[in-house]
C-alpha cells in the first residue's frame, strides 16, 4: 500500500476515535486552532485525507498531540520500541 494511503487510513480511524467527523472542514478548522504556524488550507487537509500527500513533521506533531496518538505511528504505522533516553 502507498505510504501516503496508510497515513490517511491512520488519521481517518484517529479522527473517528476521537469523535471528529472526517470531513475537511472539520479537520482544517481544528487543526488551525492548534497550529502555530501558517494556517494550513481545506485543499491540503483534503489531500492528507485522500492520501495525496503526507504533512511535515511539524504538522504531524500538532495531528498527533490533538488526537492524543503516537507521532510516529501516525506517520509509519508502527510502534516506537524504547527509546534514547533508555
């Protein structure tokens, strides 16, 4: 499967855990709210739905503090194993 078609599967199912509606709209306006950055646009949330494209790291960290996931499985579907510090 297209890497960025496994990262769409994975915020839609995170969004629907979440009780959002996986609908443009809904994720453009509250992924704005908590970005600090340039506001991102209905066309590029879209595409991460569709699994046109994956966002940057920044973005993906803002997606995965909200919905309360891991960053790192929300961008490669699988489980981080330890870490540095340990």
């Amino acid at each position: 499967m297209k890497e960025s078609i496994a990262f769409s599967v994975r915020l839609k199912q995170s969004l629907s855990k979440s009780g959002y509606q996986c609908r443009p709209v809904v994720l453009e306006r509250e992924f704005n709210q908590r970005y600090w950055g340039t506001p991102v646009t209905v066309q590029a949330v879209r595409k991460w739905l569709l699994g046109d494209v994956i966002p940057t790291q920044d973005k993906l960290q803002v997606l995965a503090e909200w919905l309360h996931i891991d960053p790192h499985w929300l961008r490669f579907g699988e489980e981080r194993f330890g870490s540095v510090r340990e």
